[in-house]
C-alpha cells in the first residue's frame, strides 16, 4: 500500500485562515505519513519540535512493529510457553490499553488476531509478558499509530509547542490547543474512496480515530473469523480535555474502538458512547453505488 493513500475512513484538515504563522512537518513510518501541524512564531523552533516527536515515533515502530526482526512484539510472539519477555515500558503500556479495549469491546478488537489473550499474562510492574502457551500472534496495528500520536503530542507539549495537531496517515488524530483566534482545528469526515464531506468538526484537545474499507473490500470479525457487512466507516472522538500527559492515550482507544465499531451493532455502540461521557461516534452503514451515504452520529443526546 502506498502510506500516502490510506484506503480506510479518513479526517481531513479545513483551510481556515490563522493569525499566526503556521507550520507543517511530515514523517514516514508505520507504513503511514506523520504529519504535524503546529501553530508557532519560530519556524525553527518549531521543526525541532517535531523532529524531537518523530524520534520517538521511529523508537514505537522499533519496538513495537512485528515485522522488525528482534522488536518487542516479535519477541514475543516467538515465545516457547513458560518463557518470559521483557519489554520497554511504552510497548507493556500499549498492550494493557489493548487489553483493556479487547474487555471493552467484547472482544470486537483484538491485537492477538483471534490467538486469544489467554495464551499471555502482561506483568506492568516488572515490564514483562509471560507466554502461557506457545503461539501468540500480537499485532499492534490497530492501535500502534494511536499510541504513537498521543506520545508524540507529550513531546510537543514538553516543547511548549501546544497548538498542534498530530496525525497519523489521517485515521489517527491528536489535537492539542487551537490556533489563536480559532475555536478549534476544523476537521471534515471523508468516507473511503468518497470525495464527500460526511460531518465538520471543530476540534481542541480531542482525539480521533477512523476505521473504514473500500467497495469490496472486508472486514474479519476476530470474534468468528468471518466477514462482518452492513458498514462502510466509523469514526470515534475521545475526549482529552484537561490531559496532564501522565500516560493517558487517547488517540490509542478512538484508534482501537473505531475498529471495534465497524463490528458492533449500533445499539451495542450507542449503550458505550451513552455509558462514556468522553467517547462519541460516527457510524456510516454501507449504501448502494452512486448514493450518498448517511451518518449515525452517536449518541444521539446527552
């Protein structure tokens, strides 16, 4: 796949005029383009900024891809049973929060790709995984750009650098404070391979992740292994207003639960968005060739 085509569902920036300078920095990695977008009076203040953030995305990706020999994930899925791995801790944090969102969602998302969580035991305090059984199959890619979005906004926080957006390929979204004189970052909801603008969106301090195939293209249901039909994209928002950057990560659980939505019934979504006061969604059923697609924002009222 080319990184600078994603296929799934997608955000894409307004062109709002600003009073200050603005700026953008663009990065390879995770077969995606990085991308910040900051607001700052030095220009070159500000790309230290974001090369400080794309440092530590290329770290995430050392030790959390499964196609790197030797990574973290690797190293545990070629675990006998009974043996141990011990791991950075951004990757053991990264693995409690898909854990957490595996209990979440019902198991509608599921890094171990249908392996079953019971093969492993995460050890957070000693930074370890212990493999019950032989065979694990982690792959963080639902969740990993997410992950990586949210770290990389800490940095720019640490630069003093906090009106910003940070995105990843455009399905994993993080904005921090808006623009000056703006009331947030104006975001726009695209559908895969559809030029039309489904939902505008003012945001600050939110983050965002998208799920979505293209016309015939599938999605497994981990829970059954079979395709799951009836939706064309979701897209979920969490809420990281007054975020103190001490470990939570926003952009991993909209990356994760957006997944899970392309799976969930909408009743099923409704009852978590109704339950989470920080989470909202946007789900798009699939429709005929050449009409319009609806959206289902949720939930309906609070």
């Amino acid at each position: 796949m080319n990184p600078k085509e994603p296929t799934g569902a997608t955000f894409t920036l307004g062109e709002d005029a600003w009073g200050e300078a603005r700026h953008r920095f663009s990065h390879e990695a995770m077969a995606s383009v990085f991308e910040v977008h900051c607001a700052h009076a030095d220009a070159a203040y500000a790309g230290q900024a974001a090369q400080a953030a794309f440092d530590v995305l290329d770290r995430l990706e050392r030790e959390q891809s499964r196609f790197i020999a030797n990574s973290d994930i690797s190293r545990i899925n070629e675990l006998p049973a009974g043996d141990r791995a011990r791991v950075s801790p951004s990757t053991i944090e990264c693995l409690v929060i898909a854990r957490h969102l595996y209990d979440l969602s019902e198991r509608a998302f599921d890094v171990t790709l249908g392996a079953g969580w019971e093969r492993l035991e995460l050890v957070p305090d000693e930074f370890t995984v212990h493999a019950r059984e032989a065979g694990a199959r982690l792959d963080l890619g639902g969740i990993g750009k997410g992950y990586a979005v949210d770290r990389m906004a800490e940095v720019l926080r640490e630069w003093d650098v906090s009106r910003a957006l940070v995105h990843g390929g455009f399905s994993s979204v993080r904005v921090l404070e808006a623009p000056s004189g703006q009331d947030g970052w104006a975001l726009r909801l695209r559908a895969p391979g559809r030029h039309d603008v489904l939902a505008r969106i003012l945001a600050r301090h939110t983050a965002f992740g998208a799920s979505g195939t293209q016309k015939g293209a599938h999605i497994l249901d981990p829970r059954t292994g079979r395709a799951i039909a009836g939706r064309e994209a979701a897209w979920v928002s969490v809420s990281a207003e007054g975020d103190p950057g001490d470990g939570l990560s926003p952009a991993a659980v909209a990356d994760g639960l957006s997944t899970a939505f392309m799976i969930l019934p909408p009743e099923r979504v409704a009852e978590l968005c109704a339950r989470h006061s920080e989470l909202s969604a946007w789900l798009v059923p699939d429709s005929p060739e050449g009409e319009a697609p609806a959206v289902l924002h949720l939930p309906v009222s609070r």
